[in-house]
C-alpha cells in the first residue's frame, strides 16, 4: 500500500506495491488445516473458486478505468458505490485475502493490550464476544462482521453487506481499519453448518488467529 493511503487507511493485506494485475495469494495453511471447525472441502472451493473468481474479476474490471494503477487499498478508499464491478471485486479480494491471514490452525490469545481495549470498548470480554456474534447473526443474506480500529482510534463492531468492507470510504457508515473479519457468505459455511449460521460462528472463535489481530491493531493505532 502506498504510503499515503497507510497513514488514513492503516495495514495492507497484500504488500506496498500491489497493482493490477491481482494474484489470487496462497492459503498459509493446508486446506484442512482448520479442522474440525472449518472443513478442507469448504475451504478448497473458497480459496480456489471463489476467491480466484473475485481476483479475475478485479482484474477485467479494473483495466483501462481510472482504478487500474492504484493499490487495493487506494481502490476501497476511492470505489464508488455505482462502480459495482470494482466495489464487489475489490472488496472480495480484500476481504478474504485478510480473512485467511485472520485464521490459524494454532492456538493463540489476544495481548493483554488488545485485551485492555476490547474492555474498554465493550465492557467486557464476553460483551464484545455477544455484540461481535449478533452483528454476524444480523447480517442479511451475505455479507461480513468486522472489529474495527475507527479514525478516533477507538474498537468498534460493524457490519457490511455483500463484499463491502470498512475501508470504503464513499460507502460505508463506518469507517475504519478492519483487525478482525468474519466472512458470512454461505459458501463459508454450508457444506458443513447448512443452514446453521450461529453455529459456524461460535466455531469461527476456535481458529482465530490471534496473533495477527494483535499484530493489525499495532499497526493501525
């Protein structure tokens, strides 16, 4: 990410210099490394199908517009909402491309740090556990939950639809950088929740990786 967009926009998931054309990254752990809470057969169709057709698609729909030098990170902070192509392309790339980062096959724990905040925040462990879970519940048909670090430097819980993340400047709400994602498209969990959604995200709590949350509100802060 250039440095500019760092500075208002915090961490890049991709590197400083990520242009088009978009490389669909590799899983950094084995596809049923995250067994048994998220199955190998999902994750294989996430990565190699979903998440490859949002970087292909990306890359068409970036091309010969006014998006197509910019980073990722310049592309969400200046996409607009009728800019559909590249809002939901974008935001798919950038989403899962964190989203996988956000997952471990390794037990972790938040810092005492991010810890402190999240109380200050929430009040509590648990409340920000019960406000994180019902923003992935609310979400209506496909979208995403989020723990943010807001401009005011401050924890928030948000939720976006569709592939919309808090780095949209032009079209969310809510602003900020995201340290924790949930995505709660079916195909992130139907194959082994069907319909279950609270289900996959109490397990979702069992494969946080949260040594890179700590790492991403470093860095954001």
């Amino acid at each position: 990410m250039a440095a500019a967009p760092a500075a208002r926009n915090g961490v890049s998931v991709l590197g400083s210099d990520a242009k088009a054309p978009f490389e669909l990254p590799p899983l950094p752990y084995g596809f049923d490394a995250l067994e048994p809470h998220i199955d190998k057969a999902t994750m294989q169709i996430h990565h190699d199908k979903h998440h490859a057709a949002y970087v292909k698609n990306l890359n068409e729909a970036v091309k010969g517009s006014s998006y197509e030098n910019l980073t990722l990170e310049e592309i969400l902070a200046k996409v607009r909402a009728e800019d559909k192509a590249v809002r939901n392309n974008a935001g798919g790339h950038y989403n899962h491309s964190l989203f996988w980062k956000l997952l471990s096959p390794k037990k972790s724990a938040p810092s005492d740090k991010l810890k402190a905040a999240i109380n200050e925040s929430f009040t509590s462990w648990d409340k920000f556990q019960e406000i994180f879970n019902t923003a992935a519940k609310g979400v209506f048909g496909s979208g995403w939950a989020w723990l943010i670090v807001t401009p005011g430097k401050k924890l928030s819980v948000v939720a976006t639809p569709n592939q919309d993340n808090p780095l949209m400047e032009n079209i969310v709400k809510e602003r900020g950088t995201p340290i924790l994602a949930l995505d709660v498209w079916e195909h992130a969990y139907y194959l082994k929740y069907h319909n279950v959604r609270a289900e996959y995200i109490t397990a979702f709590w069992n494969a946080v990786n949260w040594t890179e949350v700590d790492r991403l509100y470093a860095e954001a802060k």
